[in-house]
C-alpha cells in the first residue's frame, strides 16, 4: 500500500511534479516492494540482524514487536531480490537508489537519464517484483494507468533489442578488422583477456558468441534445477557424510564476455535479446549438499 502511494506521486503530471522529484518517489517505491516481494517468501529476509534477534524474532511472530521493527537497507533488499526473483537486475537497482541517495544526501540532483530511458528501465524492474507477489501492474498503478506501463515495458523491449543490436554490429567490425590488420594499435593495446573482465562471479561457463562465433564466456551465481546425476554418500561417522559422483545446477548469467571480438553484455536481459541461452550449466559437488539440505528441511 505505500508503494501505491508513493508511485501515484510518481506518476502525477510532469506540470505538478519535477522528473527528480517523481524519480524520488518512485525508487522509494522500487524499494517498498522488494521488501514486500521479499517478505512474502518470509518476513525474516526483510528483518535487520542485531545481537538481540528482537526483530528477527518478531518476524517469525514468537515475540511482540516492541513499536519499531526495522528492516534491511535497499543495498541488501535488491541483493537478494536479484538472488531470488531472476532476472530482477541488481546492479540497475541499486543504481537508482545510488541517485536517490544523492538526491537526499548531498548537494547533487540525482539521475541524469533522461525521462525516456529512465521509466522503461525502472518498470523493467517494478514489474518482476510484482510479478513475485503473484499480483499484476494493474493491482499497483490501477487501470487507468496501466496501459503507460506497459508501453514504457515496450519502449524497453525496443530499446534492449536496438541495444544488443549494435553492439553486434560494432563486435563484428571489430574482430573482423582484427583479422585483418587493419585494427589501429590503440584500439589493440586495449583489449582484454576474459580473466581482465571477468567479474569474479561464483560460476563462470563456455558459449558460443553471438556476434563472431569464437568461445565467450557466461558469468553468473544464482542456481537453479540442482540434480545429481550419479552418485554416493559416504560416511565418514554417526553425523557426517561425503558425497561422491556428479551433481549439477543451472546458472542464471549475467555477464558475457567474448575475448575474439571483445562483445560483452552485462545483464540477463540483453543476453536474453541474443537468443543464447541465458543459463548454463556447471557442475560442483556443493550442490549436493544444498540438495540435502532441502530435501532435509522438507521432511
């Protein structure tokens, strides 16, 4: 109820209110459902931590709130949004309440996209939030302002495609001047190696790049689907055991990078626009015991 409030702030007029000003509105609100996407699952992923556990033990309901329970900052709620509700971008969120902050705490103004830019991209992101609620944009925003909600998601799409597009187009000249000498030694001296770009994510997998052919790379660190293909667990005593055999999982990716053409794309959704898969699949023994631990926790 206070995202609603706070966005039909948002989305007054532009002759009642400044663009920095409805952009304010609209990341306080881009934070409010995190937290309630979040807090669905279960309101301890939204409690703040401290020695007492007061909130933490409020969230479950085994003891009464004392008139304030706090919550996680927006650094933590759009970290594990992006963990838990894929593709929610991380790194776009915590952008706005980067320019948020400055609009609040310091002498700056905040954003500098453009209104054009700036509402396709942040509905990009309200929208999966809402979706995680198994609620629609129209719950949020009411039907007569759903319709420019999802054009802007439109105007997104268009963008996103007309994006990966051209960094196709400039990947390929790219590698093809390469191949040919014709590359000057400026643009030579600053290529990059996959382990120079890389973003030091938890797992990292091939694929086959889009814009040259030659072996990119995929990043990412959210796992889906973990399996074991074969395997034993063996017991080393009463309480303890280790498996042995093949246990997989799909990583959703958010980072590719080709080091033949240097194309990269930094979010699932432009690797989504190129028509890869945007999951891959590693193996590592860990998810084993993941594993084990949910089927343990269902019992």
């Amino acid at each position: 109820m206070k995202a609603k409030l706070f966005l039909n702030r948002a989305m007054d007029d532009s002759f009642e209110r400044p663009f920095d000003e409805r952009t304010l509105w609209a990341s306080l609100a881009l934070e409010l459902l995190g937290k309630a996407a979040l807090a669905k699952v279960s309101p301890v992923l939204i409690a703040e931590p401290n020695s007492e556990g007061k909130h933490l033990l409020a969230s479950v309901g085994l003891v009464e709130s004392e008139g304030t329970f706090l919550t996680v900052g927006a650094k933590t709620v759009f970290m594990r949004c992006s963990r838990a509700f894929g593709p929610f971008d991380n790194y776009k969120a915590q952008r706005i309440a980067r320019n948020r902050n400055e609009y609040l705490h310091s002498g700056g103004m905040g954003t500098a996209i453009p209104p054009r830019l700036w509402w396709p991209e942040y509905w990009s992101l309200a929208s999966i939030l809402v979706s995680a609620q198994d609620r629609t944009l129209e719950d949020l925003v009411g039907t007569s302002r759903v319709r420019g909600v999802e054009e802007q998601l439109e105007k997104n799409k268009k963008y996103i495609e007309e994006r990966v597009e051209s960094l196709l187009n400039r990947a390929r000249v790219r590698h093809q001047q390469e191949r040919s000498g014709e590359i000057s030694t400026r643009t030579l001296k600053s290529w990059k190696t996959f382990d120079q770009k890389r973003w030091d994510l938890q797992y990292s997998g091939p694929t086959t790049c889009p814009a040259c052919g030659g072996q990119a790379m995929l990043e990412g660190e959210q796992v889906e689907n973990i399996r074991i293909e074969d395997g034993f667990w063996l017991p080393l005593d009463e309480q303890t055991s280790e498996f042995h055999g093949t246990a997989l999982g799909d990583v959703i990716a958010d980072h590719l990078f080709c080091p033949a053409c240097q194309f990269e794309l930094d979010s699932y959704e432009l690797i989504e626009a190129t028509e890869l898969d945007p999951w891959f699949e590693v193996e590592d023994s860990e998810f084993a015991y993941k594993l084990e631990e949910q089927e343990y926790g269902n019992d």
